[in-house]
C-alpha cells in the first residue's frame, strides 16, 4: 500500500527542515491532536500512540541530507516506512511530502488505509504551519 500526502510549503530552508526531521523528538510537534502517547526511545527512535489504535515504533533508517529521509516501523508486525521528500523552494522556504510505503494484507490495508491517509495529511498540515 502506498500514499502520498500532498506536497505542502514549509517556511524553512531545505537544510533546516531536514535537520528539524531528522531529530525525532520533533515529531511530537506534528503529532494529531488525537495523540495518547509519544516517547523517545532513542536518539533515533520514538514510540506514539494514537486514540484507539495500537503503538508503533518508528526508527529513522536512512538520510540523504537535505532531500530525504525514511522512518521505518521497529517491529515486523506492521512493517512500513514513512518517507519525508525535501525540496528547496529557494533559501527560506521549502516543499515537503510524506509518502506512506507499507506491506499489509488487502483485509488490512482496507481497515487502515483512512486512518493512515488521515494521519499523513495531518504530518504535512502541521509541518506546513511550521
């Protein structure tokens, strides 16, 4: 299952926003309001929660400074990555936008395929209020 949010305008340098990204503690900033749990669990790892659906890890896994980087899932039981595309505008603004890669049964990617798509657009809203 793959999705994509829609590519928002950040005002922040493309170097500035990767680096905003690229430090996981941040994500709490662009979590939904339905957040029930965000925790660090290493410099490069963090663990949320929202509202009536399960935990997920999500470690940084690969950086391509300033144009992209992967969050993948920690655990095998919903493996999935989370990538972030950086494109500079010019020196004080950039575009941004999440693209949601997971490999789910067609069951699976039916019942969270509207949360998912959901909780990406509300990733990129926020990351575009920066």
């Amino acid at each position: 299952m793959n999705l994509t949010s829609r590519k928002v305008t950040v005002q922040k340098p493309a170097e500035a926003l990767f680096d905003f990204l690229c430090d996981v503690k941040n994500f709490e900033k662009l979590m939904p309001d339905t957040i029930s749990k965000f925790e660090i669990i290493r410099d490069d790892a963090f663990v949320f929660a929202l509202k009536g659906m399960p935990e997920i890890a999500l470690e940084l896994k690969e950086v391509n400074s300033p144009i992209q980087l992967t969050l993948g899932a920690i655990s095998d039981k919903l493996p999935f990555t989370l990538i972030g595309n950086i494109e500079a505008i010019n020196e004080l603004s950039s575009y941004v936008s999440l693209q949601f890669e997971g490999d789910f049964n067609p069951m699976m990617a039916m019942m969270i395929k509207g949360p998912i798509t959901k909780f990406i657009e509300t990733l990129s809203s926020n990351l575009e209020g920066l």
